[in-house]
C-alpha cells in the first residue's frame, strides 16, 4: 500500500526536526571541547580578530578529525554553522551587517523580526533553543561590558559603535518565550541638509533655523517616539554646527559620531562623546547627571543629551538656564506636551520647586521644541516647530512656526519667531537679516 500524503510529510517534517536536534547535539559537543583547552580564545573571538581566525581553524580542524555531518551539509558548511554559533551571533550575523536593517526584533527565541524603513517582516530562522537565544544575547552585551544574567536580566548595552541592543531574560520574560530583545542601527554617515530634505524630513528653512538656533545660544528638545528619527537629525544638527563650538555628547550607548577629521588624521572640529557606565556597584555607576554635571568642567559650548528620561532632565534645563546651548532628545507625543514631559522628568529629582515655576524653567531653558513623527510608508517628517512664549496657569504657552500639513502633503510656515527668541540669537551674534526674515509672518 502506498503512503499517504500526509504521512509523506510527517515523515519530511520528522527528518528536518531530527536534523535540528542532530545540530544542536553538534553544537554542544563542539563548543564543550572547544571551551576547555581554549576558553579564553572563544571568549575574545567576539572582539578580536586574530582570535576570531583561531576559533574557525579550530572547529575546522574539529569538524574534520570527528567526520562530523548533520544532515545535507558538507563538513566545510557544518563548520562554517557552527563557528557562526560559537563565535559570532549565528543567523544574525547577516542581519546585523546589513545597513538597509534598521532593527532586528525578538518576540521570543523563535518568533524574529525585521524591520526596514519600509515595514517589518517574520525571518525564516530562529534561535535552535531559548538556551541558545540567551548565550547569543549574553555574547552580544558583553561587547559593551555589561553582563546579561539571572541577577541583571534587563540590559540596555551595544553591539558596536552604532548598533545597540535592549535584552531580557527569564525571569522577567516568560520562560516559554525565553530571551527578547531589540537591535537598533543608527545611521553612522555624515547626514546632509540635502538628505534630509529629499527624505522629506524637513525644508531648507526649517534645517537652517533650528542650526541657526544651536550656532547662536539658543537651546531645543526634539520629541518623538522610538524610531522616529530624533538622533538623526541631532546628528545633523551637531555636524552643522561652526567647528569653533566646542561639543560635547551624553549617551547611553554610542551613536553619534561628529569626529572630523583631514587626510592626515588630525582633527578639524573640537568633539567630546562620553557614554554612560552602568553598574550594580554603586560607586562604579556613571549615569547622564553625573556626566551632565562633569559636562561643565569642560567648557562647552553645546551639549547633546541622547534622550533624556529622567532626574538629568533637572541638570539638563539649568544647564540651559546658565550660558549652554543644549540639544536633547525626549519621548513625547506632541511638540507641545514635549514640555510637560520634561517637567515630570525634572520632578523626579525629588525638586521641591512649585510646579508653575519648574514649567516656567523649562519653557526658558527650552525655547523651541521639534515634534517628528514615523509613518507607515517609512518616511520621518519634522511635524511641527513651535516657539515657547510663556506659561499660564502651568502649561506652556507656544506658537507654530513651521507644520507639515498632511492633508496637503507639504510644509508650511506659520508664523514668525518672537521678538524675545530673535534678541537671543542677535546678542549671540546671528546675522540681523536671516533673523528678520524669521520674524516675518507668513500668511
């Protein structure tokens, strides 16, 4: 009697699930062997090149001396898996190397996202377990030194310079589902005013006044959510500004990358990046206030706070208050309620500032505020920049001077900068004419 269909494909179904766990056995035996006489190499194959080498000859050398094969593949294939598992992060590898990426998603161990600018899709593979999801991640924060365990299960880290990672483990996940986690890539080129303004991010004028603005004294938040694009245009922004300002920039991973540089080497602008140190310890713990604070030791003339969430926002806005340029970046659903975002994130210092003389802070320390928002076909547009104008009754007060009106599919000027904002930027030595036309109202 012939076999049916169906258990034509139980069959196909068996074998390709028996292969698998032919694979993970491999795996296992390859890395235990591997790891007693040569731990040190494995652990620095992640960072290093000459050990990363090593670690292939080995399980080449490995591979070939046991004969090992799972399935179809050749030994050369079989090795090349396993170094991938062993040394590298397995079928992320080419995700995470791809720069049209923009984030590498995982609901659980096998259940992968990615995302482009142009939406999301399911990937084809999967972590082989949620014990082989967990060493990939543990592997992947090490590189920005922290430690990914059952003490610490939620770690915010980066893989390399411009790529980080958020990760969490069992017990704060569910132990079925296993590790979850977000890779995000930033965009680490040099971002022209051209660019932006073909990604129809923004217009010319829109991009010279907020430079305009971070040139000469006057400090700005940009609001979004995640993805929006706000670290781009910060870095826009920043590489914009006269190489005579001195710059420098709070993060907690690495992202921003104004070095510039000639042929030679030698520098051409004056950069300071500093990054956050988390830490169990409490003495070895560096967060955005302490580096905020240590920030005025160094004479800067701007200073960029990678997304504030919290107390730094306090220090940020007296920053603001005191002869600094700052230029940060907040979650916030409107350019407007961007305002009172900050001021609960100042409350948490444990202030004991009345709440409508903190507003009144913070609309002084943040004149002007950018809303920017992602949609579904991808693009990041520049919503609307408003200027603060006063606070009543503890809510800002706030005028429209530039909007992208949707229904018409453009940008619009609205209105004219305030007298008050355009005796800042003439005292801080902007040009008369460019700031008059800021003051025109446009109908």
């Amino acid at each position: 009697m012939s076999r049916t269909l169906r258990e034509l494909a139980y069959e196909k179904q068996k074998a390709v699930t028996q292969g698998k766990d032919a694979y993970e056995a491999i795996l296992e035996q390859v890395r235990t062997d591997i790891s007693k006489d040569h731990a040190e190499t494995l652990a620095r194959s992640v960072t290093e090149k000459s050990a990363s080498e090593a670690v292939k000859r080995l399980i080449g050398e490995y591979v070939t001396a046991h004969q090992l094969r799972v399935g179809g593949m050749s030994m050369q294939t079989l090795a090349d898996r396993l170094y991938g598992d062993m040394a590298g992060f397995g079928f992320l590898d080419k995700y995470i190397s791809d720069p049209d990426i923009e984030e590498i998603d995982g609901n659980s161990w096998r259940d992968i996202e990615i995302v482009t600018r142009y939406g999301w899709h399911k990937a084809s593979e999967h972590f082989l377990s949620p014990q082989h999801a967990e060493d990939t991640l543990r592997k992947m924060v090490r590189l920005g030194g922290l430690v990914l365990d059952g003490t610490n299960p939620i770690v915010d880290s980066y893989i390399t310079q411009g790529i980080r990672i958020s990760a969490m483990i069992p017990p704060i996940t569910d132990r079925r589902s296993g590790a979850v986690f977000s890779i995000r890539r930033q965009r680490m080129a040099k971002i022209t005013k051209q660019q932006l303004v073909e990604w129809q991010t923004a217009t010319p004028e829109m991009l010279d006044f907020l430079s305009l603005c971070i040139n000469y004294g006057v400090s700005i938040g940009l609001a979004g959510k995640t993805g929006s694009g706000k670290t781009t245009d910060i870095a826009y922004l920043l590489g914009a500004a006269d190489k005579n300002k001195r710059i420098y920039t709070i993060e907690e991973t690495r992202e921003l990358d104004l070095f510039s540089t000639d042929d030679q080497g030698n520098a051409q602008n004056r950069v300071i990046h500093t990054c956050i140190r988390p830490s169990d310890l409490p003495n070895a713990d560096v967060d955005m206030n302490d580096l905020l604070r240590k920030a005025m030791r160094f004479s800067p003339d701007i200073i960029a706070v990678a997304e504030m969430r919290g107390a730094e926002a306090m220090t940020a806005q007296e920053a603001a208050r005191t002869g600094h340029v700052v230029v940060t970046s907040l979650h916030a659903n409107s350019a407007r309620k961007a305002y009172g975002r900050i001021l609960s994130m100042c409350q948490m210092s444990g202030t004991n500032i009345s709440t409508n003389i903190l507003m009144g802070f913070v609309a002084e320390a943040f004149p002007v505020m950018v809303f920017k928002r992602q949609f579904p076909d991808g693009t990041r547009r520049i919503m609307e920049i408003v200027e603060a104008t006063g606070v009543r009754d503890g809510v800002v007060q706030a005028r429209t001077l530039f909007r992208f009106e949707a229904e018409m599919g453009k940008f619009m000027r609205v209105g004219g900068i305030s007298e008050g904002l355009a005796d800042t930027l003439l005292e801080n030595g902007a040009n008369a004419a460019a700031v008059a036309k800021l003051q025109e109202v446009r109908t």
